[in-house]
C-alpha cells in the first residue's frame, strides 16, 4: 500500500515547456504571454512569424510587461488558464537598465 502511494506523489516529467515573452498582467494572478515560433510557408519556401497568447497562472504576481518567462502546462484553473508560470529567464527592467549604462 504504501509504494502505491509514493507512487502516486511522484510528479510526471513535463512533456512541454515553452518560452514567451509577457505581455499584459492586468489580471489578477494571470499573465498573458506571447509565445512567438517560426513557420515555414509550404509554397514560397519561406519562413514567417506566428505568434500566440496563453494565459498564465502567476499567484504572487512576480512577472512584469516585457519578462521572458517559461510556462509549463497545468490543471484547468479557468475557462481560458491552462498555463502555470516556471520560471522567469530575464526582466525587462534589468534590459532596459544596461541599455541605459551603454549609451
């Protein structure tokens, strides 16, 4: 009985992980981040942007506007939210900041 339960606690290995870049957090413990992949044109042979929004759980609020940040998927928490925040991998303050010190 008891391996069945250790069992049980062991979390799966994440099948996606995905890079975006934040671009509202107007909501409240929710992000919107924009997730950007490269698509080649069947006809043309050329390559195009495609771009699409996910909404993000962020319960403490952490992530700002222009934040790359990596989003892993969740359990349903709303209608739209299927998106749980994992880490956040730059800060666009901080980018904004060296920009400044350079010029």
């Amino acid at each position: 009985m008891e391996e069945t339960q250790k069992d049980a606690r062991i979390r799966k290995p994440v099948k996606r992980l995905i890079e975006g870049t934040v671009i509202s957090t107007k909501m409240s413990r929710t992000a919107v981040v924009l997730v950007k992949r490269r698509v080649l044109h069947p006809v043309y042979k050329k390559y195009y942007v495609r771009g699409k929004r996910y909404k993000v759980h962020d319960p403490e609020g952490k992530c700002a506007v222009g934040d790359t940040v990596r989003i892993i998927p969740c359990r349903p928490i709303s209608k739209d939210k299927r998106w749980e925040l994992q880490s956040i991998l730059g800060h666009q303050a901080e980018a904004l900041a060296e920009e400044r010190e350079s010029s």
